[in-house]
C-alpha cells in the first residue's frame, strides 16, 4: 500500500491513486485488487450509519487484506519462477553447461513435430568421442571432464542460434543442425567434425587431441523420432568401425540391429 487507508478516507484524492502497492505484482492482478479495493471503500465511506472510527477500523482490515492478497500473489510468482528454474535444470548437463539427454530427446521431438506441420528439413549429428577411455585411464578423470567441456565449446561455437546441441551421456554429444537441406546439413556435420579434429585441450600441462567419430542423419517431415536416431547412429558406428575402433551404442538411444553393438 502507497497510503493508509483510514488516514486517507476524509480525502477526496481517495480514489484517484493507487490503493495497492502493486510493485512487482500482475498487472491485470493488481487492477482488479484496486477496483474492489475502491468499491469497498466507497461502500464503506457512504454508510452513514458508522461512526468515523468505525470506518476506520473496517478501512485497516481492508488494508491488512489487500496486503496480504499482493504477498500471497508475489509468493505465487516466485515459487513458479523457481519451477521453472528446476525444470530447466532437469534438462541442463551440469558438467558441460549444455543440453542433456533429456533435454535433447525433447528439442528432438519438438523440431520433428514442426517439421511435419511445415514440410521442414534438417540433419541429426552423433558424435562418440574416440579414445576417451585412455583418457580416463592415463590422465584422470578430471583430464576427462575438461576434454568434455572442450567439446562442448568447440560444438556449441560453432553452430547457429537456431541449431542445437546435447551431451547424451558420458562421451557422445548430440546436435540438432535445423531448417537446412541434407547437402547443406551434412557438410556442416563434417565441418564440425573437422574443426573437432583441429582443436585440442590443455589440462594439467597436457595438451589432449580432440577427436570423435560423427553420425549425421537427415529429417523430413515424414521422419520418426527413432528411426532418424537409428539412421544417425549406424552412420556413427561406420565411421569408429573405419578407425578399427569399437562402438556400442547407448540402450535407450536407438533401436539399431544387434550386429551394431559387436
């Protein structure tokens, strides 16, 4: 509240100003409060029946109420801004600052679902990272992680605005290249790949290649969400059988045929 209530009622400015303090509240919230608010005034104002002090009375227990609504709907703002602060932690990967799975396979069925509506197209990208294991077992996990974090920086740099990029779990990374053709699509996929390659990362005094095996698979507006994964991440075990390197693909990510994980 600007103003007391009871010391104002005498004033004619009465309903002029506003009877709540409606800082940081709903505008359309705070509107209707001060409308009742002022109704309840002039219906008390207009008893001739009460004595002034009784007006005042009812005009402090008007106050108390308004007060307490505003707190309330203030309450109510911060608990959903915290929800939503949750809700877009639950999708974020804490080591890398990007996206997670989830996160992903959210972005992932949104971007299908427009494509559908509107005839769009654009290319999925999986990346394993090759050789992270020796990594992990030669220099530490903590090397492992900062490689992780490189990867993320070097893929989340070096995409658009409108594109998008995950970390599925423990090394592979995921990015959405969207409304772009599969010729277009797919020689950005290998131009990530390539600046990848040509990046490395220094921990500890060391300084660790960046390398990592791509999948790249084009949508439509007739592709499925597992089926645009199934294509990506065969293309990705192609590519880490070419290096003679092993490949297992993540259970939940796909439902490629058994001979893929040998």
């Amino acid at each position: 509240m600007q103003s007391s209530l009871a010391t104002t009622l005498p004033e004619a400015e009465l309903t002029n100003g506003p009877l709540v303090d409606d800082r940081g509240a709903d505008p359309k919230l705070a509107a209707h409060v001060g409308q009742l608010a002022r109704q309840i005034v002039d219906s008390i104002r207009n008893r001739s029946d009460m004595s002034k002090q009784e007006q005042t009375d009812q005009l402090r227990l008007l106050e108390r109420a308004i007060g307490m609504v505003a707190n309330a709907e203030r309450k109510i703002e911060d608990l959903e801004t915290h929800i939503e602060n949750l809700e877009s932690l639950s999708r974020t990967d804490f080591l890398t600052g990007i996206a997670n799975r989830r996160g992903f396979d959210e972005t992932l069925r949104r971007t299908l679902a427009a494509a559908t509506r509107h005839g769009d197209s654009g290319v999925i990208v999986l990346a394993d990272l090759d050789y992270f294991k020796d990594v992990n077992d030669r220099h530490g996990h903590d090397c492992g992680d900062a490689v992780l974090k490189a990867v993320a920086e070097v893929l989340g740099n070096n995409i658009r605005t409108t594109d998008f990029v995950a970390r599925l779990g423990g090394d592979e990374f995921a990015v959405i290249l969207a409304h772009t053709s599969p010729r277009e699509g797919m020689y950005r996929a290998k131009r990530l790949q390539t600046l990848l390659r040509q990046s490395d990362c220094e921990h500890d005094r060391r300084v660790i290649p960046l390398q990592a095996s791509f999948g790249s698979a084009n949508y439509n507006a007739k592709s499925e969400f597992a089926e645009v994964l199934r294509r990506a991440d065969l293309a990705m075990y192609k590519d880490k059988r070419s290096k003679g390197l092993r490949y297992t693909p993540i259970d939940d990510l796909t439902v490629a045929p058994a001979t893929a994980a040998s």
